[in-house]
C-alpha cells in the first residue's frame, strides 16, 4: 500500500468521488505559507491571499485535514494561535498574516470567537492517537477558557459577548445578549476539557470542567429553552428569549444539552418544509421566519456547509444515524448541483453559502464579494468528512484501534489506504455470488464493528493481512 496518498473512496454514485478527489486537489492550494513577508513561519491551512488567518477556519479545517493521511498536518494551522497566547490566557479570533499581530474588529474588541478548541483536539487525538499533544495544549486551553470567564462570564452564569464573536453576521438576533451558540459552544468547551483531562488521567481537573458543564447545561435548559415552542433562544440583557428561530439553536445538540424529549422537538424542526426542512438542508434562518430570505441574503436564510457540518455532528450525539445521513446526502448533491449551471461536476466552484430552496450559490445583494468561492474552510467539511464519516458511514477512534461502521443500508462502498497512524487498512462491501461481502485488508490488529440498519451489530477483531466476511453469517 502506499504511504503518501489520499484515502480513496468508493461509492456507488461517482460525482461523490470526484469531488471528493478534487476537493484533496484543492486543498493543495490551501496549503502554505504566507510568504516571504509573513511573519507566521512554516505551512498552515489559509485562504489564498488572504491577510488574516482566523480561528474558526483554523478549527474547523483539522477535523477534515486528519484524513489526509498526514500528506496536511491539522496542527500548524491550530499552533499559529496557541503560539499567540497572551499573558492573560487570551487567543484572539484572527491574527494578521504579515504581522502575526492580532486583528480586531469594532464590534468585537476582545477579539473572541466560538471556542472549539478543545473539541478539535479531542477529534484530533482519537485520529492520531498523540498524547504527548494533549499534554502540551491542555494548559494552554486551560488558560483561555478562564481568560473567557473574566472577560464575558455574569452573574447568571452565562456568557455575555458581542454577536461578532458567534460569526453569524447579519442574522437577525439584534438584542441577543447572551447568544444561544456562543454559551453553547463553552458548554462543549468543558464538556471536551473533561475530557482531555481524563486521557491524562487528571482526575481534578477533570472534576472541574464537568462541573462547569452541568452548571451551564442546567442554565441554558432554565434560561433559553422555550418549552411553548421547543426551541432555545438567544436571551437579552433581562434575560427575556428573543423569538427568531435560527440555526444557532441547534449547537445544544451537538453538546448533549437537550434530553430525548427535548431533543425530539428540535430535531422535529429539521424536518419541517416550514421551519428548517428546506429542500437543501439546513437554512441558518428558519423558512416561516419574516426575514427569510429565499435568495440567502447573508445569514437570513443561506445554507453554510459549516452549520450544516454542525447540525448533522449534533444528530449523531442522538443516534440519528439515519436523518445525519439522509441529509448529508441531500447537501452534497445540492453542493454538486450548484457547481455548474449546465451540470458539468467537472467544471465550477464550490460557494461559501448556498440557496436553501434550489441548487446555487446564495445571493445577496449589494455584497459583491458574497459568497465566496472555493471556500475550502466550509466546504471540505461537506465533499470530504460529512461524506466518509456520513455518507460512507466510517467512524475512526486511533487510542481505542477501533474503526465502526455504520451503514443504514448496504451498497457498494467504502475507504481504501487510510493511514490509521503506521497502519493502512482498506474496508470495502461489494455484492458476491455469495452475498454481500466485506473485504478488508490491514498491516496491524484493530477491532471492527459494523453496525447495520441498526439490527446487525457486531465487533470483530481484525488481523494484519486480507481477510473478509458474509453479511448473511454475521
């Protein structure tokens, strides 16, 4: 097998492996330095030409820079802003590429933005299994959840920051003071801090992010969920829930905060033709809100592979499994739809944003620079991870040596040559005068479990070698 390639990936509808192998291509280009005046050193993950390097791009690009087969580290990109830490614990949202100072903007002085950090390196640790990483960056993460907590936490207990820091731009959530997704996204914060600390088996710390997790978790519950109408809200500065319906009440998912009947409700909303069951799922603005916008308008109704990446994750915390996929599927071929007007796959551009209730990139007027193409940060989430990890239906965890499978039906697919570290392994299905049958092949043990339709469920212990299994035996 060879070591320095990209997985490959087999599907039964081609267009999927095309624009997977072309996004890989893509990503080449993204991968650099910036250049001889630049005062951030070595290659990282950036915008071409772009002047800033900014954090949300920085995390979200590791969690589909860790199937490269390490051909892109997801690393740099992230140390750029450990490696900016200030004395008060601070990382700011973006940092100049020619300076390496901070950028800050008016309406966001602190410079903040969602703090995901922890969640990429626990995603990063279960793909490469380094826990010397989690040793070095858990101090450093340590500081910035508390610089945070200085600078935003009130006596409620939430976090109380400037919309700015939740990058959702123009959606309308005027009044929010205390932003659905932002809280949320510190809950997840402490919720991976725990975490972390337990792979170093740090059983104190640990303790003390768990606890600020159940604490915020029983105030977002108290204080943004609307049990009238099923949905968590932004709140203002009297703790009163503003009404408007958008896709930041779905970052409760994604950190377990609803229980299963609330989360029944929510979930129940992304299948709604009239809320945020449009045709291309999901719009950031829900469809019978006033300022919906049919052609996107910015974040009024535009549909961002990133969110979309965000609400499918959130499914998988409930074990929806099925609609995750179903969705994925349908973004994806809106995705590839959108590329060319005469659909040609071969030929255009992957967008930033898409229109919710057709194929195409959204429109906003007046903003010429909207949306962006090519805008790898967002949409390799979609044409490379949502499609291994959703679509193909591959979850990977390195410590545990432990790949799951997880197919709601059988069709021939699968990965070929994923490095799991100093490890190649190939799980392909494929219909036989036998049945249908799955081939692996693999240079060291690890354990399988396939999971299908949620009837047959096995773990198999799989040797180095080539080795395959009937489905009808299992």
């Amino acid at each position: 097998m060879t070591k320095r390639d990209f997985p490959k990936i087999h599907f039964y509808d081609q267009d999927f492996v095309d624009i997977y192998d072309k996004t890989w291509a893509w990503v080449q280009d993204y991968w650099g330095g910036g250049g001889e005046n630049s005062a951030i050193e070595g290659k990282f993950f950036c915008y071409p030409g772009a002047k800033t390097v900014k954090q949300l791009d920085a995390e979200l690009s590791s969690f589909f820079l860790v199937y490269s087969n390490r051909i892109f580290q997801a690393s740099p990109t992230l140390d750029i802003f450990y490696e900016r830490q200030e004395e008060n614990g601070a990382i700011r949202s973006a940092y100049s590429v020619e300076t390496g100072e901070p950028v800050f903007q008016k309406d966001n002085p602190e410079g903040l933005s969602l703090p995901l950090f922890a969640w990429v390196e626990f995603n990063l640790y279960h793909k490469s299994a380094n826990k010397k990483r989690i040793k070095d960056v858990l101090p450093i993460l340590d500081r910035y959840s508390l610089w945070i907590e200085q600078v935003a936490k009130k006596e409620n207990g939430l976090y109380h920051v400037p919309l700015a820091a939740c990058e959702m731009g123009n959606s309308p959530r005027e009044g929010a003071a205390y932003p659905v997704d932002f809280n949320t996204c510190m809950a997840i914060n402490a919720l991976y801090m725990s975490a972390l600390a337990d792979i170093l088996n740090d059983k104190e710390t640990s303790f003390q992010y768990k606890r600020r997790y159940f604490s915020l978790k029983t105030r977002i519950n108290s204080l943004m969920w609307d049990n009238d109408e099923g949905f968590y809200y932004d709140i203002d500065r009297h703790e009163k829930r503003l009404k408007t319906k958008t896709l930041a009440g779905y970052w409760p998912l994604l950190a377990e905060i609803p229980n299963d009947e609330k989360a029944g409700r929510i979930i129940a909303r992304l299948q709604d033709p009239a809320c945020f069951g449009a045709p291309h799922p999901f719009p950031s603005l829900a469809v019978n809100e006033k300022e919906f916008d049919e052609n996107g308008g910015g974040f009024r109704g535009s549909v961002f592979p990133h969110l979309t990446f965000m609400v499918i994750k959130g499914l998988e915390r409930y074990q929806r499994w099925d609609l995750a996929r179903e969705c994925a599927t349908r973004h994806l071929y809106f995705v590839l739809d959108s590329m060319s007007p005469d659909g040609n796959h071969h030929k255009g551009n992957l967008w930033e944003a898409y229109l919710p209730l057709k194929e195409g990139p959204a429109v906003w007027p007046r903003h010429s620079d909207f949306p962006q193409n090519q805008y790898l940060a967002y949409d390799a989430l979609s044409t490379i991870c949502l499609t291994i990890e959703n679509i193909v239906g591959l979850f990977i965890s390195l410590p545990r040596k432990t790949v799951d499978w997880i197919i709601p039906n059988l069709e021939i697919m699968g990965i070929e040559n994923l490095s799991l570290k100093k490890n190649m392994i190939t799980i392909l299905s494929n219909k036989s005068g036998r049945g249908w049958e799955i081939h692996m092949e693999s240079e060291k043990l690890y354990y399988f479990t396939i999971n299908i339709l949620g009837k047959k469920k096995k773990t198999l212990p799989i040797p180095s070698g080539k080795c395959s299994m009937l489905i009808d035996k299992l």
